[in-house]
C-alpha cells in the first residue's frame, strides 16, 4: 500500500531541495521521490513509484552490499549514514552518489526515508588519492630499490678504496725509501735532480691516496677523523712550511706566528689542511710573489690563513669552491689535480668544530682561513 504524497506545497519545496529524496518500503520498492532524483535517473514520477525498487538503481556489485550490509544495519540500528551507491540511469550513465537512509513506522508501516548527494567530486578525489596512494608505493618501492644500490655501491667503494690504498702504498713507499739510499750516494746535479723529482712524484701520489681515503669516508657519512691532543700550533705550522719548502723548491713560502699558547687539535690533519692550502695558493698563484701562512691563536678560536696573489676567483666559483671535483687544475709541473684539496679542507676545520673562508679580490690577493675551536669543548664564535 502506497504512503500518502506530501502536500502541493511540500512537494514543490522538497522538489527543489539540493538532493535527491525518497522514500521506500522495507523491501526497497519507491513510495515518492522527489523531481530531483527523477531527473538524475530519466524516468518519470509514474514510472519510479510503486513500480522500481531503490535497488534496481544500482549496479551489480551495490545490489549485493545493499541486501548485505544495507537492509542489516538498517534493521539493527535504524539509520545508515554516508554509504556510497553508483545509480545507473535511464541512459546508461552511472551517477556516484551518497546516501543517507532513517528507518521508521508511519501508521504501522516500516518505511526508509532516504537522502541522495552527488558526489562526483568525492569520487574523483577518492579516485586522485588512490592514484596518489599507488604512485607514492611506486616511488617507496624506487627509492628502497635506490637506497639497496646505493649502499652497495658505497660498500663497494669503501671495499675498493681499502685495496687500492694498500696496494699502491706499499709500492709507493718502496720508492720513497730507495730514493732515500740512492741520495746517500755520490750522485751529480743532474741524477740529484731527477732523484728530487721522483721523491716529489711519490709525495704528491701518497698525498692523493689519503685525500681519496679521507674523501671516500666523508661521502660514506662517517666523516673526517681526527684525533684532538694539546699541541703547539705555531710549531706544527713551522714544521710545516719547512716540509713544503721541499715539496714546492723555487718557491718562497713565508710563515707568520700570531699570539701565543697552545691549543687542541689533530696536528697531521692540520699539516694536511696546510698542504692543501699552499699547494692550491702555488697552482693559482703568481710565482713570483710569496705564499704566506698565518698561525693565529685567539683566546677561543685558532686560524690557520694561507695567502697568495694571483688572479682573483670570482663569487660564482666561491660559491661552489669546497665541493669535491670543483677546483681540478694543471698542477706547476704539468699534471692535473682531482679537485678534492679544499674538500678536504673544509671536513678538516668541521672535525675540528670549525669553518673555512676566502676573500678575493685584484687588489689584496686571496686568503683562504681556516679558524676552529681552541679547545674540543669550545664553541665557535661566528660573527
């Protein structure tokens, strides 16, 4: 038995309401519906009521969830809200929707009133978030892939680095230690200088083998090691300079001591900051000007500056000066450099708490600063 339509006046207000509205028996067959939801669906008022079920609206699969989950939830807690149900029209057209349904009794009858939204908009963000949701499983599942490759690659190289150390260091120092007895012997200025070069060529390869090391470490994450001990900073920078004087003949290497104390700091990493900077201030520098170190102790911070002029590098080049591979040149006799001396320089004053600065300019030359804590537990002031 069909339920009384509204009123003239009720009708025409619940025809324009925003949704789509209907009512139903228990078993789902239409009592009224709303011009709004004849619309959607293409068929006529006298062609929807007492003659469809709500369920012959739906598809397949919405047929199924409505007798399963529906009709159930409807009966046990007499209203169900925000299920989705795609309605198929007239024409074919399937229409996303939201419904929301009340069950209740009106002169003994069970009815279910009923509330349709559109929700074309709901479904394309849901469908966008699915989308979304596979491609970040994508990108998760790459960058793990990724991550694997990586590490091997880094396992690699740390393993690849370790035989290659070994393997030309011990040559290397077989070199070095018989170039060492051949200049004992009675040898004439030419044999003298070429002995001088091949102990030169054999520094500067052993040089490289620990920049490598070093920069193989820093890209493997476990950073610069050092090992921080009282030491006297303006001699180490003494030592220094003499050892350099040796390695760069020809060229006048100049060391200034600024005040005065001792500090913490790892002196074979300072050597190496060192010879880094004077072997970088000789390949750009004029030369015949001098290459000037500064030891400078302050009462919390110590600098250690190298000073050359020379043609002055521009803000672009500074910019990226300390990255590795930035700076490869020719080197004084010829060969090239793989551009990992400022790198390293740079992981050597932030081991030590420390940064590493340059100026630039025609005029004044360029000055590259290294200046890190005093002690290990200090705290660098940056002004």
């Amino acid at each position: 038995m069909h339920q009384d339509a509204p009123s003239s006046d009720a009708a025409a207000f619940l025809d324009d309401a925003p949704c789509g509205l209907l009512q139903t028996d228990a078993q789902g067959i239409v009592q009224w519906a709303n011009q709004l939801f004849c619309t959607w669906v293409g068929y006529a008022y006298a062609d929807i009521v007492g003659r469809r079920k709500i369920q012959d609206f739906f598809t397949t699969g919405g047929r199924i969830f409505h007798q399963t989950h529906w009709v159930p939830l409807m009966q046990m807690q007499n209203s169900v809200s925000e299920v989705k149900f795609d309605i198929i029209s007239a024409d074919g057209k399937s229409i996303p929707t939201i419904i929301n349904g009340i069950r209740s009794q009106r002169s003994g009858v069970i009815v279910h009133n009923l509330a349709l939204f559109i929700a074309r908009d709901r479904d394309r963000y849901e469908r966008e978030l699915v989308k979304a949701s596979e491609r970040l499983k994508a990108v998760a599942a790459r960058s793990a892939e990724l991550e694997v490759i990586a590490s091997d690659r880094a396992l690699f190289a740390e393993q690849m680095m370790g035989v290659v150390s070994h393997d030309l260091r011990n040559p290397l120092a077989t070199i070095d230690l018989s170039a060492m007895v051949v200049a004992a012997g009675d040898l004439g200025a030419h044999q003298q200088a070429a002995l001088a070069r091949i102990t030169r060529a054999t520094s500067r390869a052993v040089r490289l083998i620990h920049d490598l090391l070093d920069f193989t470490q820093a890209r493997l994450g476990k950073g610069m090691g050092i090992a921080r001990a009282d030491v006297d900073l303006h001699a180490i920078m003494s030592d220094s300079v003499d050892e350099l004087r040796s390695a760069f003949p020809g060229r006048e290497l100049l060391h200034r001591a600024e005040g005065a104390g001792r500090c913490e700091a790892d002196a074979d990493r300072l050597m190496q900051l060192t010879g880094n900077l004077v072997t970088n201030a000789i390949t750009y520098g004029r030369a015949d000007s001098p290459v000037i170190i500064t030891s400078r102790i302050a009462e919390d911070e110590c600098t250690i500056s190298v000073h050359n002029v020379g043609q002055p590098i521009d803000a672009a080049s500074i910019a990226v000066l300390f990255e590795p591979m930035a700076r490869g040149a020719a080197m004084p006799d010829g060969t090239r450099s793989i551009g990992l001396g400022l790198y390293i320089v740079r992981e050597i004053a932030k081991a030590h708490h420390g940064i590493v600065t340059v100026t630039s300019n025609a005029d004044e030359g360029t000055t590259f600063a290294a200046t890190f804590t005093r002690r290990a537990s200090g705290t660098m002031h940056i002004g």
